[in-house]
C-alpha cells in the first residue's frame, strides 16, 4: 500500500548545525517517518566550514494531520538552525 507522503527540501548549513539529529530529536513525539533523506553538498571540508551551504532532501510519511504537525517542527528547527524550507510538495 502506498502511504501520502511530503517532500521536504531545505538549504543552509545542514552538517555543520547537525540539523539532522536535531531534527530527529524534534520529531521524536510526532508520528511521522522520514525517509530517503539525501544530503549534497559540494565539498566536505567547504560544508564543515560553514563557507558553502548544504541541501537536504527527504520524505515525510504519515497521516496528513502529523505530517501537517511535522512540518510545523521542521519550519521552527530551520528558523532555529538558520536553514531555509525550500519546497515542499504533498505527494498523494
């Protein structure tokens, strides 16, 4: 069965502002899954030093309500982490 799901993709500092610990820690109480995550950036040592930015892909699945939840959390965390919500998109 295929499960709804929203793509999410955000810009900034991803490694260097551990965004993605602090985004499963952030979703710890909401009942979504993040899949296929994929982070780029264009080089290691240039992301660690904060001189380029990074950008992260992934999923959410759940429930619209959740997910609508989810994304709410996310949008703090970026504002927190000065990471910037690029697109997203409700996958049905």
């Amino acid at each position: 069965m295929l499960e709804n799901k929203t793509e999410i993709r955000i810009n900034g500092h991803i490694l260097e502002r551990e965004f993605i610990f602090k985004l499963s820690t952030k979703l710890k109480d909401v009942n979504v899954e993040v899949m296929h995550c994929e982070v780029s950036f264009a080089s290691l040592n240039a992301g660690i030093e904060e001189k380029m930015p990074s950008a992260m892909k992934f999923y959410l699945v759940g429930t619209k309500e959740n997910r609508d939840v989810a994304l709410e959390k996310i949008g703090q965390l970026a504002k927190y982490t000065q990471c910037e919500i690029d697109y997203t998109k409700e996958i049905i």
